[in-house]
C-alpha cells in the first residue's frame, strides 16, 4: 500500500481511480490532531484585548464563561458578527465588513483552515511551493453575503478570486464589501448564477481557466433537517431556546437532497470543465456521506481525488478534491 504525502509530511488519504480496478489507498486520521493548519492565525485563544481596539463595538459583547475566560455568547449572531468584524480587520487587514441580517456568519478559523490546506493541495502540484500571487485563480462556488474565503485566500496568499452565488443579495453584499476594501477591488469578482439547478455551466466562460474551485454546499435536506442542527448547537452552547439558525437563508443550509445530491451534481457538471479546472474541491460535513461521493467520483472517470482532513478542536472536517488532469 502506498500514501501520499505532501512537503509538510502530512498524509493525505488518496483514492486514485484508473481506467480499469480502481485502487483505493488510505490512512487513518491521526487521533491526536485536535489543532488548526500550522499556518492559521487564529491557532491560540482569542485576543479579546486586542480584538476590541481593531473593533470597539465588540466591547459590549465580551462575556465571562464559565471557565472564566472571555468570550462571546456564540449562539448571539450579532455578537458572532462584531467578531468576525474584529478578527477580519485584525489579522486580515478588511476595514470594512457586514451582511444582511439573516444571512449566514460564518466561523473565520474553520474557513482559513480551508483555505490554508487547499494551498497545500496546489503545493502538492508544484513542487512542494504554495503558490501565491493573483496569477493563482479560485473560484468560490456559493460565495456567499460574507465573501469569506475571498477575502483569507487573497489576503493570505494573493489569489484572485470568483465568487459565484444564486442568490441576487448575496451577490450584491459580497460586491459591496470587495468594493467598501481597496485592497480588494483588482483581484475578487462576483457573478450572480442565474440558473438554480447548475453549478459551473453559465458562470465558467468558455476560455477561462482556474486553478481550483472551493464550495462551502448546503448540509442539509430540508428546512427541518436545518432547524434540528441549528438547535442542537444551541443545547451544546447551553441555550434552551429554539431558533431556526445561527444566520443563514434556507439556501445556505439547506438543499433538495441534502449534500450529497449536491455535490453529485458538482461532479456530474465538472467533468465538462475538467480542462478548465485544475483542482475542483467541496467541503463535506459528515464522513458518512463519502463513500456516495467516492462512488459518484469513481463513475465521473476522475484521474484522482482525495480526502483532507482538517481538525478544529473536538470537530473533525473534511474536503475532497479531484482532478481530471494527470
């Protein structure tokens, strides 16, 4: 059996698939790996101190917990927003961030990790260096209101970044917050995805090429399904009353079929861009579901795909990604 291991000797569970026996090669997770990607910032505890001097509003939401340290009330969306305001101007230099009310705000660590093993990944094809500068292309399909991962992944390393999303508002506060920062305004794009029931087609023009796709898809099967999450959190977090989510429109969360439908429909759709795209990656909340993606991947004809794995705390996450070039 062999592993592949990347410039930073970490293994990467690898699922290679030929045009005859696929042969499927794996590690096991290292149950010892409970911390961040060795170059996420937000590897310690947070700076409460520091945080408040870069966003002043957050003063009035730092709590005390039970343990004693400072915190916020993570199940507040406002206070997890003046957070992410907090950390965003700190460590990544954005003066200016907000969404709409409802929209979903997103955990800023979780989304670095993201971005900080993809850079691995295209590390993996070149040599061993991460690639950095805007000549790096990304495309973020379902960007979402908060521009996230634009935003980490251009600041980190200078990637240009494509947001798509289907959603006109969202589009609109991801536009708004690439044209509120300077810093952004040359190397991150948004297109509005008109059509519902595609991912690729009618955004990707012809000619275009990226370096790889990053999707954070929808979880969930149903508006249900979305609300029973969301208020398990809650009870985690201590809070007995009932809310629909942290943040987030039913299109963030949730979609017919649940992930897997989802990215079925990715993989159906990237075969026709496969020249395109050099890496195409998703994010996938439950380990369960892999073998339906592996299945589809394998059906898909890819020359390779593999699972990452990523650790914050207690909660493991993963991504898989494939490859139509060999």
């Amino acid at each position: 059996m062999v592993y592949l291991k990347d410039n930073f000797n970490r293994y990467f569970c690898l699922v290679k698939i030929t045009t005859h026996k696929p042969e499927i090669m794996s590690k096991p997770v290292n149950a010892d790996k409970k911390v961040l990607h060795e170059r996420n910032k937000h590897r310690s505890r947070y700076d409460f101190a520091a945080l408040v001097k870069h966003a002043p509003e957050l003063r009035d939401r730092v709590i005390v917990n039970a343990y004693g340290d400072e915190s916020i009330d993570f199940a507040d969306p406002l206070s997890v927003k003046m957070l992410n305001k907090a950390l965003l101007k700190r460590y990544y230099q954005i003066e200016h961030w907000d969404i709409p009310e409802g929209y979903l705000c997103p955990p800023i660590p979780g989304r670095a990790d993201y971005i900080h093993y993809l850079a691995d990944l295209l590390a993996s094809s070149n040599g061993g260096n991460v690639p950095t500068g805007n000549k790096v292309k990304i495309m973020d399909i379902g960007v979402g209101a908060n521009c996230v991962y634009p935003i980490i992944g251009h600041q980190e390393y200078g990637w240009t970044f494509l947001g798509t999303d289907i959603d006109k508002k969202a589009v609109q506060s991801a536009e708004n917050i690439i044209a509120a920062n300077p810093a952004l305004t040359a190397d991150l794009k948004v297109r509005l995805q008109h059509n519902k029931q595609q991912i690729f087609r009618g955004v990707l023009k012809p000619g275009e090429k990226f370096h790889a796709t990053i999707c954070n898809p929808p979880f969930h099967a149903s508006a249900e399904e979305a609300a029973a999450g969301s208020n398990r959190k809650l009870q985690n977090l201590g809070k007995q009353k009932e809310v629909l989510n942290f943040g987030g429109q039913h299109i963030e969360l949730w979609c017919e079929g649940g992930e897997v439908s989802f990215v079925r429909k990715m993989i159906l759709e990237s075969v026709e861009f496969g020249s395109q795209i050099g890496w195409f990656t998703t994010l996938i909340s439950k380990s369960a579901n892999l073998p339906f993606i592996y299945r589809a991947l394998e059906q898909a004809g890819v020359m390779e795909f593999r699972t990452i794995e990523m650790a914050q705390g207690q909660k493991i996450s993963r991504f898989v990604a494939w490859t139509f070039k060999g």
